[in-house]
C-alpha cells in the first residue's frame, strides 16, 4: 500500500467557526474549503472538518506540540476552545500535557518537550 495523504478528521457543528479555529487560533492553512468539508494543514498533516458534528465533547487523539503550553491554552480559550485539563507536567515522560476541546468540541492534546 503507498498512502498518498494522511488525515485526520474531526466533526464540526459550524463549518465557518472551526475554520476560523483551525486557521487562526492553531494556525493551519486553510487549504481547500467545500462547505461541508473542510482541510488545513501544516508540514505534511492535514486537520479535515466535516460537517454534522453535534457540539458535544469527544476525545479524538489529535495533538499539536508547541513551544510554551501554557501560552497556547490561554490562545485557546481566547478563541474560543477551552481548556479540559490544565497543563500537567508528566514525570519520567519529559512533557508537559494539558487536555483541551476546540470550538466543536472535539478534545485535542498540546504537548510541551522539557528536556
């Protein structure tokens, strides 16, 4: 098998919201929008919103690393995800792991390295 692109996908109740969540708060480009399908990127991944999404909170496995966690989850909050878990440093892991839900609902991680 030769995989030609990698997606991740999340459910959206409002397309335009978690566009504008993806794009301007985490910082992915927006890079094809076809109203009820939706691909942001950064590097080689690919973030990808589907329409019909409840609202409700589910955990999902997506998780961005970035330099200064506790920054990120107030940029978060700001734009209008929220903050599940506060970061936490992980003994003996080497990161600092805070637990958050974008303006959809779906959960994601931000990772801080220490070492």
């Amino acid at each position: 098998m030769q995989v030609q692109k990698l997606i991740f996908m999340l459910m959206a109740q409002h397309m335009e919201r978690a566009i504008a969540f993806y794009r301007d708060v985490i910082g992915l480009e927006l890079r094809v929008n076809y109203g009820g399908w939706a691909e942001l990127g950064g590097e080689d991944a690919v973030v990808a919103l589907h329409g019909g999404g409840d609202g409700e909170y589910r955990t999902t496995g997506l998780s961005f690393t970035v330099a200064d966690v506790a920054a990120a989850c107030d940029e978060v909050s700001a734009g209008g995800g929220r903050v599940v878990r506060s970061p936490q440093v992980r003994d003996g892991e080497g990161i600092v792991l805070a637990f958050l839900a974008d303006t959809e609902g779906n959960g994601f991680m931000l990772t801080q390295h220490t070492r």
